[in-house]
C-alpha cells in the first residue's frame, strides 16, 4: 500500500471515519462519473480502510455487461483516475463487492432484479438492508427511477435511530435549470424521500480547503474580530478554469457558466465566507447559517443587472501558450450563440456583518490560470505615515487558495533592509502541499463517506439550492429582456472582458491576479 510521505504534522491525523454498512446502487453506472470519480473513489476509502465491512456497490444501466466486463472497466478507470495506485490486494478484495445490473430505468422489471440482487448482497456482504442510491443520471430521470423504486418496495422510511436499516438518495447537479425546475424537483424527490434522506451533491464542499473555511474561520480566535464590515473594504472570489467546455457543447448552450458555476460552487463558498457561526456542526445548524446569507443577498433586479453584472464569452487565443478555438466554433455550439462562458457581479449581503461591503465574484471557462479563490481585502490604513510607492500603503489581503496550489497567504507591509524606511508587500503563506503532502482525499471520498455515514453537512438542502436559483433567476430575467445585447468577447488566455475590470475599479480596487 502506498503509505504517503512521512510527514510528522500527519501524526495523529484520523483515518478512521468508516460508513455504515450498505449497498450502494448507481444509476448510469456507464457515465464517465462512475469510472472517472465514483469507483475510484471507493476504491480509495478502500485504501484508507474507511469502507464498512458491509458493504457492495452496485452499477445500474441500460447496456448489456457481464459482472467481469463491468468490474474490468472499472478497474481501468481506477487506474486512470484514482489518486493511489492499484495496490493488487486490496483491489481483488474490493472487486469482490462491485457487480452490475442490466436494465433500462422506465421497465419494473429492473427493479424487480435489483431487488433480489440486494437481497442476495445483505445475506452475503453483511449490507444490512441499507440502501445508498446514487443517481449519476440526468434530472428528467430521476421522477421515474425514485417511482420505481418505491413501487418495488426499496424505499423504506427514515432511519428511526442511529444504526437502523436506512435509505438515503444522492442526486447529481445539474439540480434544475430555474427555479421553478428546481422547485418540480424537489417536489419529485419529496414525493419519495424525506429530506432527511436526501444527499445533494455540490463537489466543492467534499474538497479540503472548503472544508478548511469553517476550521480556519471558527477555530481561531484572531481573524473573527475583523471579519467584519467595520474592517473589511471587499471580498472578491474566483472560479477560474483554463479548460473550455470540453466537448459538452449541448449541454453549455443549456447552461451558461452562471448555471454551471455560479449557482451552486461559486454560491456555496461566499456562504461559508459570509455565514455567522453556527450554533453547532450539525448539518441542519450549518446549513440555516447559510440560508441566511443567501437570504439576505441583495436581489439582482434588472437595474442593478445592468450596473453589477458583466458577461462574456471566449473568443479565440492562447491557454498558456496554446492555440485554442473560440467557444462559437466549438462543437454543437450555435455560431451566433450568446451563452456566457464568464460572469463577472458585484454582489451585496445586506446585513449587520457585511451590510456596505461589496463581494466581487467572477467564474470564467478558458481564463488565463486555474485557480479557485477567496481574498479579503481589509481597508486600509486611516492614515499614511510612510511614503510608498502608488501614494499608500497595499491594504491587507488574505488570500484562501481553494485550488491549485492549495494554501493560505496573508498580505502584510514590512520594510526593507537599509538606511531608508522602504516599504515592500510580503505574504505569510501556508501550503497545505508541503505542511500535509500533497496526496489529500479526493471531494467525492469525502462526500460518499458522509452519505454512507448519514452526515448531511456538506450537502445543499433543498431552501439552499432553491435561493441560489431565485438569486440568479433575477440575473436570467433581466438578460432575457436584454436579448439582442450578445456578451462581450475575451480572448481565450485573458483575464475575461474589460467591462470586468470596469465593475470592480471603484476607490482603486482592481481584481487579483492569481
Ligand atoms: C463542474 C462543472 O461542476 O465543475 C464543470 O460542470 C467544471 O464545468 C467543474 O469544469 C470544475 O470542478 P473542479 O473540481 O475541477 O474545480
């Protein structure tokens, strides 16, 4: 096995969170998330030891395979995807637990086989009766998958008490495309589960250093104090991808880089930026904290569309020195297209902590770096004692890297070395590659473990996903009456359009370059 490098800050870290006994079942088990994500997920919790020792999981879908042609592929996609390498021991073990159904997701007859195949796998892996269904499908799938199920008695109500037979439901985003989608969804899904049963993933909760914005915030004493209006002059957050759209022209032209992006990833790290501290790390305590924030989201109505949103869409360039295509030549793109692959707001949280403080958020596809971040820009100081180059002294900034290049740097002024009081910007910055080694869990270990343990808190609940799509419904609303108005082009490699940098140049703020 391979044991990681020998690093004394590992000491004592935990390795033993293990799930509850269950059968795992994925629905569109021959999507690239189950081959590329989901198993090779499994197989390092395997590693980690962190599976129960009851425990299957199960591939459900339309083709034809056999157990070894299904277990083959997958074995592949660990090899290709998984952060560890095969070790062959652990591997013949846990191979032993995946198998596969065939069947189509509308015929009851699938369901019927399912059904005796997880009641062979309690009497023969331990599974408990408990049931883990992943629905690695799209949205309008899920209505008569969970019909089914219930019509074939796998749904049973939630767990009364820790350690009973339970069934829990994961759902994929896309989670609708408005509101009112979202809404029809949820229904849907109420209609089968309680919510207490219900997992919504959002990947970017699983990753380390979102989980780390709670530790750092709520686990030290000194940075509370000035989280704060009082202190704080802005906060801006970036999603920045270097990759295009990777082929998934149909579904981009549905989507837009503010469904994709912004309504759920970039929407979840401003709440955990912004949220107050939660009475407990319960899910539901966590996530009130949230709903708050994005209840008190100033509403984009379209006049403030106008003046607080800036979209763009790449055109033509170079990705670090690589020539690459416009997003209207892209495959099954219209030619005329006016999805927006950048966006670009200011928003506002109006309450007592943030009220005043403008948050800058901006997510792009085929921007000059990848890089995920939140910066704090503190105001600066009220008055300038020193000379310094640009008349002022850099307020500080404390940068939190999401990813790559995962670590925290905090902006502060020092002076030179030398007869003459010279003042240069330095950082604190802390690696999380060389204080941890770099090889850390991947989000979906993270999340498939809760869920299997029947942990909720890095889930979105329904009221969340439904005020992130009611916050950017009004973005929609207003671009739609604005139809004929296309998003500004970006050179492919920039940092997006220039009307970007015009929305955040107020009082000498300017966007980060990463
Ligand atoms: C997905 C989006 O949710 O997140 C993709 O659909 C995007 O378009 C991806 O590329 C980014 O995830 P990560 O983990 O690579 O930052």
């Amino acid at each position: 096995m391979h044991a990681g490098p020998q690093n004394p800050l590992r000491q004592g870290l935990m390795e033993d969170r293990a799930g509850d006994a269950c059968a795992v079942v994925i629905f569109g088990a021959s999507g690239d998330l189950t081959r590329r994500k989901l198993i090779p997920a499994f197989y390092n919790l395997a590693v980690s030891r962190s599976l129960p020792s009851g425990f299957a999981v199960v591939g459900v879908a339309r083709r034809d395979k056999s157990q070894e042609q299904f277990r083959a592929e997958m074995k592949e996609g660990v090899s290709n995807f998984s952060r560890r390498p095969i070790d062959p021991g652990v591997w013949a073990d846990f191979e032993r637990s995946i198998s596969y159904v065939t069947g189509t997701f509308e015929s009851e007859e699938t369901y019927t086989k399912l059904r005796a195949h997880l009641e062979e796998l309690d009497a023969e892996r331990g599974t408990r009766k408990s049931r883990l269904f992943y629905l690695a499908v799209t949205p309008d799938q899920f209505g008569v998958i969970m019909r089914n199920l219930k019509v074939a008695g796998l749904v049973s109500p939630a767990a009364a008490a820790p350690g009973d037979p339970f069934t829990r439901v994961i759902i994929e985003k896309p989670f609708g495309h408005d509101l009112a989608s979202a809404r029809t969804l949820n229904d849907t899904v109420a209609e089968t589960f309680d919510e207490s049963q219900v997992f919504r993933i959002d990947h970017y909760l699983g990753k380390e250093t979102v989980q780390n914005l709670l530790v750092f915030r709520f686990a030290n004493s000194m940075f509370e104090p000035l989280w704060h209006r009082e202190y704080i002059d802005h906060v801006q957050i970036t999603v920045a991808e270097e990759i295009g759209i990777e082929g998934r022209g149909n579904f981009y032209e549905q989507t837009g880089v503010t469904r994709d992006i912004v309504q759920n990833h970039l929407m979840q790290l401003l709440c955990l930026t912004a949220m107050e501290p939660p009475i407990s790390l319960r899910a539901d305590a966590v996530r009130d904290e949230k709903v708050k924030v994005l209840r008190s989201l100033r509403p984009m109505e379209p006049s403030l569309v106008q003046t607080n949103v800036v979209r763009g869409q790449y055109a033509h360039g170079y990705v670090k020195g690589e020539e690459v295509i416009g997003y209207r030549d892209e495959p099954n793109v219209d030619k005329s297209s006016r999805v927006e692959t950048f966006v670009a707001m200011r928003m506002f949280i109006d309450n007592w902590r943030w009220g005043g403080v403008p948050f800058y958020v901006r997510a792009g596809k085929r921007l000059a770096r990848r890089v995920t971040e939140i910066a704090i820009h503190w105001k600066k100081v009220p008055h300038g004692l020193f000379q310094a180059p640009d008349g002022g002294i850099a307020p500080n900034v404390l940068a939190m890297r999401i990813q790559p290049d995962e670590g925290i740097a905090l902006r502060f002024t020092t002076k030179e070395p030398g007869q003459h009081t010279i003042l240069r910007n330095m950082a604190m910055d802390f690696r999380y590659g060389a204080a941890f080694g770099s090889n850390t869990p991947e989000a979906y270990e993270r999340l498939l473990l809760d869920a299997m343990r029947g942990d909720a808190t890095l889930f979105t609940r329904r009221d969340e996903v439904e005020e992130q799509w009611e916050f950017v419904g009004h973005v929609f609303d207003a671009w739609r009456t604005d139809a004929n108005a296309p998003p500004p082009l970006y050179p492919a490699g920039s940092w997006g359009p220039e009307q970007a940098d015009d929305l955040i140049a107020h009082g000498g703020r300017r966007w980060r370059k990463p």
